[in-house]
C-alpha cells in the first residue's frame, strides 16, 4: 500500500520552523532591552533608547511576519492596515513589503492545485470550466486565486485554500497570542490583546469556505446593482474550494501607491459607505479591512472580496455604539462617562475624568465634526503618539478603559478602515456619509 502523503508538507513552511522564527521576535527583543539598558547606563536619554528599540523590533516584527504563511502572514495582513500610524523612519523601509503581504505569497504546486480541486470537486473537475489557468494570480495566508472560465462562460476567481492550512493556521495564532506586549511595543496605541484573541476567533472561520460564502452570498443580495459597491457572487462552494464570479479592477494597494487623488477620495468614500452600510444592509460588517480585500472598478464601484472573517451583527451597528458616537459629537462629557459605564467601558470599581475620556475619543468624531475631511498618515501618526506618551493624561485613559467583546471587533474594523483612510489620504464629506445612515447621531446644529 503506498503511504499517504501528509497534508502538512504542502506548507511552505513547517510548523515548528514557523514557531522558531516567530519565538525569534521576543529573544531578539530581549537583546535589545539589555543593549537599550547599557546605552542608558553611559548616558543616551531613554526616549532615543526606547524609539531606537521599537524600530529594531519593528525591523524584525515584519521580516519574520513577511515570511510566514498561515496565521502569522494573516495577522501581518491585518497588521499592516496600521502602518500609516508608524513613524515614517519605521514605516517607509517596510511599506512596499507590507504591500507584498497584502497581495502574495509563493504559489502552491500545479499538481496540489489539482489534487484540490479533484478532491472537492471530483475526479472530473475540469468538466466545470471551459478553462482554468494553472498559475494563481493572487496568494495570501490561507489559500490562493486563480482565474478561469465557468462551463456558462461566466470568468470566475477560484479560491483554493492550502492543504493543512487550518491546522497551520492556529498553531501559528496561538504562539501569537503569546507575544501581545511585543505588538503592543511596535503599535502601542491599540489594544493588541483583545484585538488578537478577536482575530483569532474570526480567522479560524477563514477555513470554513461555506461559512463564507454564506456571508458573500447575503452580501451580494444587499448590493445586488449597487451604483457604489460591487460584490461577487457565489458561483459554488465546498469545504476548501469557493468560485466567485471575477472582479476586474484596480487594487487598492495600487491606488494607495499612484493614484489620483480623484481616485483616492473615490475609494475613500465608496469605502467609508461600505463600512457604514453592510451591518445595516446585510446584518455583516466585513472584518478583514486591508488594501488587498479591495478593487477600484472601472465604473468607479469598490469591489470588495474575501468574505472569511465577518462579524454578524443581524441588527445592525449596536444602538450603544451610536449612542455614545453622538455624545462625543455633542461634546457632552458626562453624558458620554455615563453611557460607557452603563456599557461596560468603564468598570464599576474605576473611576475616571470624564473629560479625558472625551478627549479619548476625538480621533473616532473628528472627520465627522467638519463639513469636509482630509485623512493623511500624519494625522494618525499625531494621534498614535498622543495615545502612546505615557506623560499625556488622555493616554493612561485607554488603560483604565475597558472593551466589551462584542465590541472589539467594531472596533478593530473601525482602526482598520481609518488606516486605509489614511494610507488614501482620502479627502470627503464623511460626516454628511455618516449621517445618511445615522441621522440620530447628529450633533446639535448640524
């Protein structure tokens, strides 16, 4: 009987080599405190020791990340929305490799293709297409595109996931979660440890290809001929094999590197009005927010892919969350103090400054607090160093803050979104966007 090949080996890289490069990032983090402490010692200031670190570990954090397939290239996808908020001596040398892993990875084997389709397709798999083209045109953490033609002539993308993708995929999630401080250094404004356990939960149903087309499918219908939004439908799904029908357009990450500002405050809108309209549409908010999820379309539509992690809000944005929006609109502090601890952002047993909590809060309203908005990486640079300068009273806020599970994932998608924003340097009239979805959030005058 000829022995059963392993489906761990079509990984590019083994589990335990993944784990070695990853267990890298704190040894080597770990040198370069004792180094830091030593320059201390003979007198450099520890604010140029501290930024002299987190470049080094910014260094390391992407080359190992940009190397790795299964959930440490997924994280280092959803990572790298968050550049624009890095200082440019960091995020310039890593911009075009961050933009790599947004959009690719090296390709499986012909033969694997095949293997694939044959087993969840069947033996006779070609019999669905009038043509197939063996090499992908597009490859990420889990899987892989290709593009043919479906047996009605329809030109569809088919997405084929890695063979031991899922068993890759929470190896790797679970050493990340083990390094939450070490992210927390490179991006210390966000809340890395609630974001990594809400990312896992969400990327592990990235393997369930029917559980996503489920979510494409209620998706599609909510924007069937949409004049802003494109998605594509669902041609056929089985467990490691989804077809869709073929978006053709521009990536983001191309427009984000030289596009017109035309088509950059294009997106940007079209963008914005996606996030705003999907819960309330569909009863989903797309949780994947990175330039490679995303096409300008030659009739000026945002193609959005990849429906594999998604937060179902059947209800639509939680009325909380609206609620607490309008509050910091209206400047109204201790309105807004009193709902986060109704909520459950402010513990019973902590006790805050109603007014820094608001000052917390002004980067999520102020593109919505004037008639028109430029995003740019200097603005979220400004505001990630606000909120990472232990000496700023508004930064001990975010320790004392608390983030309900239901809410974090918004919150991510929201973080996200704003750095595809940023990285756009998208100009528009968002507040007008927001309130013609959410009118009961308008600020007194407005």
């Amino acid at each position: 009987m000829a022995k059963k090949e392993s489906n761990q080996t079509q990984i590019p890289s083994s589990t335990a080599a993944r784990s070695a490069k990853m267990v890298s990032i704190p040894v080597g983090l770990a040198g370069r405190g004792m180094l830091g402490l030593g320059k201390q010692l003979v007198g450099q200031s520890s604010s140029v020791v501290i930024t002299d670190i987190q470049e080094k570990t910014a260094e390391q954090l992407f080359k190992v990340l940009g190397e790795l397939k299964g959930g440490a290239m997924k994280f280092g996808q959803a990572l790298s929305v968050f550049e624009a908020a890095l200082p440019e001596n960091i995020a310039k040398p890593y911009r075009e490799t961050l933009t790599k892993l947004q959009e690719s990875a090296p390709p499986l084997p012909t033969r694997v293709v095949h293997k694939v389709l044959a087993k969840e397709l069947g033996e006779n798999w070609r019999d669905n297409f009038t043509s197939f083209d063996d090499k992908a045109t597009a490859s990420a953490s889990i899987g892989q595109v290709h593009k043919g033609v479906w047996k009605d002539g329809r030109a569809v993308a088919v997405k084929i996931q890695y063979p031991g993708a899922a068993e890759a995929l929470i190896s790797d999630l679970n050493q990340i979660q083990r390094f939450a401080k070490i992210f927390q250094l490179v991006l210390p404004g966000l809340e890395m440890k609630p974001l990594l356990e809400e990312l896992r939960a969400r990327i592990i149903e990235e393997v369930d290809y029917k559980y996503e087309a489920e979510a494409q499918e209620a998706c599609w219908r909510a924007y069937e001929n949409d004049p802003d939004v494109a998605i594509p439908k669902v041609v056929m799904a089985a467990d490691k094999v989804l077809v869709s029908e073929w978006l053709e357009g521009i990536p983001l990450s191309k427009i984000i590197a030289s596009g017109t500002q035309e088509e950059r405050d294009n997106a940007g809108m079209r963008l914005a009005r996606f996030h705003f309209t999907c819960p309330e549409r569909a009863g989903l908010l797309h949780a994947d927010p990175h330039p490679g999820n995303f096409r300008l379309l030659a009739d000026g539509r945002i193609g959005v892919l990849d429906f594999g992690a998604c937060n179902r809000l059947p209800n639509g944005f939680p009325e909380p969350f609206k609620n607490l929006l309008k509050h910091a609109l209206d400047d109204d502090a201790q309105a807004l103090y009193d709902g986060f601890k109704k909520d459950g952002f402010i513990l019973e047993d902590v006790d805050v400054d109603p007014n820094l909590v608001l000052d917390f809060l002004v980067p999520l309203v102020e593109p919505l607090r004037t008639e028109t908005f430029k995003y740019s990486r200097e603005w979220l640079r400004d505001q990630s160093a606000r909120f990472g300068d232990p000496r700023n009273p508004t930064a001990k806020i975010g320790f004392q803050l608390n983030l309900p599970a239901e809410y974090v994932l918004i919150h991510r998608v929201t973080l996200g979104t704003t750095g595809i924003f940023c990285q756009l340097e998208a100009e528009g009239k968002f507040r007008d966007e927001a309130l013609s979805w959410f009118p009961e959030i308008a600020p007194a005058g407005v």
